[in-house]
C-alpha cells in the first residue's frame, strides 16, 4: 500500500491538512497509485535510492510532495508535512505550460515560432520590438529584461496593466543575441498570444485544451476560492525569501492569473504532465502534441551560455530548462549533477521542479514550500535528483 507520510503541522495559518491517505482507488498514468511502489524493483528504480531521496526530503522539514514514474509505473509518491492533494505554488516551474499552449497553437497551424510576435499581437512592435519572434520569446532570447522589478511584481496580479507594461518595454539586447531570463514578462507575452489567437483567457484555454483531456484536476492557473484552503503556504527565510512569500501567500496574488508563476498544483499533476511530453504528446488515446513539435522544443537553444538576468551558465530550448553539465560552474544545476543533457523541465524558485529524462524513462516531480538562498536550495533538488537517477537501473 502506498505510504503518504506526514509530519507535525509547520505553519500557524495553514490550510486543512495532515490527512495522511490510504485509498488505492487513486489513479495516476492509467496506474493504480494505491499500488505503485510495490514495482520499485521490477520497474528498476532500487529501492535504497529511494530510501535515500526520502530521508533528503524529509531533513529538509518543510511541506512538500515527490512523485517519481519510471518505465510509466509510479515508483515512488510521498507527501511530508501536507496531503497528497494540497496545492503548492510552483513559481517558474510554472513557465512549461504557457510554452506548451503556444506549442499546441503551432501545431494547429494559428502561428509559426519563427513569426513576429507583433505579427499576432500588433501593439508589441513598439519601441524596437518589431523583430522580436516567439521562438526568442521561448529561448528567453528576446533582448528584453525586467528591468524594473519591483514594478513588475505591483503590476503581476493586473492583466491589463502587466500588458501596457510589456507594450512600453524597450529591448536591452539585440533579439537572438544572447539568453536573458524573463521571470514575469515571458508569461505575459505567451498568454497574450493565446489570448490574442484564440480569443478567449488563457487560463480557460489551458483548463479545456490541457489540463482536463489530461485529467488533472489539480492543476490551477490562478487559485479559485473554492479551493483556497487546500494551498501550502510558503516559508521564506533571510529577507528576499520572506519578502516573497509575504507577497506569494495573499490571497489575491494566489488568485491572479500569472502564466509564469502562478501554477498551483501537486507532484502528482506535474509528474503526469510531464509524462505526457515524454511520450510525445501522447495521453491515452490522445495525441495533445505532435511528436515533431516537442522534438522541436526539446532542442538546445542555449547549451551552457552565460544567462545575463540570472547570471549562470543555464541551459535553453525553445520552451524548457536542460540538464547535464553547466559548462564552467561550480554548483549543479537543480536537475542534479546527474542530470542527462536530454532532460528537460523546468525550476521553480529553487523549491519546486519538475521534469523527464526520455533517456532513462523517467519523471521527476518535487514540490516544498522553503524559500530559500539559491545556491541551498538549487544544491537541495540536484541532491534528490541525483538519489533518484543514481537508482535507476
């Protein structure tokens, strides 16, 4: 039976939870979650590396969820400190889902990547933006920067306001030049497009075209106030991390449609999510995405290029975060030391993330809510990450 542990409530305020739960009637993949980890062995997952990822979990003392599927079997699904069901904000974990809507629309035919964005949107040339195309935008090559955050965070929970924000902005790069994470723009300029091309809000879009022909029923672009009290809340240390989370943990930025970081979900969601794009767009009967466009997005844009906003050597495709080796950095990336360079995903903050390694058949979804400094936080997943692959047999 599947074991969902949890620990002593760690926040004054936080939702109804510690509700450990037993129901092998849950369903994940098409797999009876109830009876997942009894294939760690056979499905090549070794059960002490699990053991080992389990106890890294645990020591961090947070609230947090992991769900693991190798070779398409859940082989590891733990919650700590939360119910397997709680909903976590995932920050930039998040970003994957606006890029695979604009993804989806390539697919049908309603744009090109290499299109202009003003070609679909044509207030966005403004101010030197006319060349800019959603593949830049994708690859965080578009040469502009959040120059100004702390207008950008006031402005993030406004739609409207975010929009006249992205139309006044001005490039600080040439378009293509060089990668230049976009933590809040990005999302906005996708979501726009789907807007723009679609004719209906984005989050309804996600909701209808992906999140339920997948099943997840978890998944959340803005939180709504029917599930309120199922979010974790975020703890934040040193003043950066309490900042954030004072701010993350309103009601009113929960609630807001945010594409680049406003996600709620759980591991369980992401991980299938995850799964889907490694079976290349594939979901049971469905194909979401054809093969050939994930194959696309899937290519290195960025194989290790010093990025200029975060200032690590971070590698891109058109949509997703890379794994393998940072060339010339001392510290591991969050998808671990291990990582292959075909893995992709993306980070969140460096307390969640989530990604798939086609080469070793696996999914990897790891969900707490500390915030914290980035090199003890990024060092943190790579740790669990490389437990998890160095059991994979």
């Amino acid at each position: 039976m599947l074991i969902c542990e949890a620990g002593p409530a760690s926040v004054k305020g936080s939702p109804k939870r510690l509700r450990p739960s037993s129901d092998s009637s849950l369903r994940l993949a098409g797999i009876d979650v109830g009876q997942a980890e009894r294939h760690v062995r056979s499905e090549g997952l070794d059960p002490g590396a699990a053991s080992k990822a389990i106890e890294l979990v645990r020591a961090r003392g947070c609230a947090s969820q992991i769900c693991v599927i190798r070779h398409g079997d859940v082989v590891l699904k733990r919650s700590f400190e939360c119910d397997e069901r709680d909903l976590f904000w995932i920050f930039s974990a998040s970003k994957p889902y606006a890029a695979v809507l604009i993804l989806m629309l390539a697919d049908r035919g309603l744009l090109g990547l290499d299109d202009p964005v003003c070609a679909h949107w044509p207030e966005f040339a403004a101010y030197g933006k006319g060349a800019i195309t959603i593949r830049q935008v994708l690859q965080h090559r578009s040469g502009l920067a959040d120059r100004d955050p702390i207008n950008a965070v006031l402005s993030f929970t406004n739609w409207r306001r975010s929009i006249r924000r992205v139309v006044r902005a001005q490039p600080v790069l040439p378009a293509g030049q060089a990668p230049a994470y976009l933590p809040l723009t990005y999302g906005f300029i996708l979501g726009e497009l789907v807007q723009r091309i679609t004719q209906r809000p984005v989050g309804e879009v996600l909701a209808t075209d992906l999140l339920r022909p997948l099943g997840l029923r978890d998944t959340y672009l803005g939180l709504p106030v029917s599930e309120w009290e199922r979010r974790v809340p975020i703890i934040g240390s040193g003043f950066r991390g309490r900042l954030t989370s004072a701010l993350a943990n309103r009601k009113f930025v929960r609630r807001a449609v945010i594409p680049a970081a406003g996600i709620s979900t759980t591991a369980a969601d992401l991980a299938q999510f995850y799964l889907m794009l490694m079976r290349s767009g594939r979901h049971g009967d469905q194909q979401l995405l054809s093969p050939a466009i994930l194959r696309e997005a899937r290519k290195p844009s960025s194989d290790g290029e010093m990025d200029r906003s975060a200032r690590l050597p971070l590698r891109w495709s058109n949509g997703f975060q890379l794994g393998g080796p940072r060339t010339g950095a001392s510290s591991a990336s969050p998808f671990g030391w291990l990582s292959s360079p075909h893995s992709f995903g993306h980070n969140g903050s460096n307390c969640c993330i989530g990604w798939a390694d086609p080469d070793r058949n696996l999914v990897f979804a790891y969900l707490t809510n500390r915030l914290d400094g980035r090199a003890e936080g990024s060092a943190h997943l790579a740790a669990v990450a490389d437990a998890i692959v160095t059991g994979c047999r």
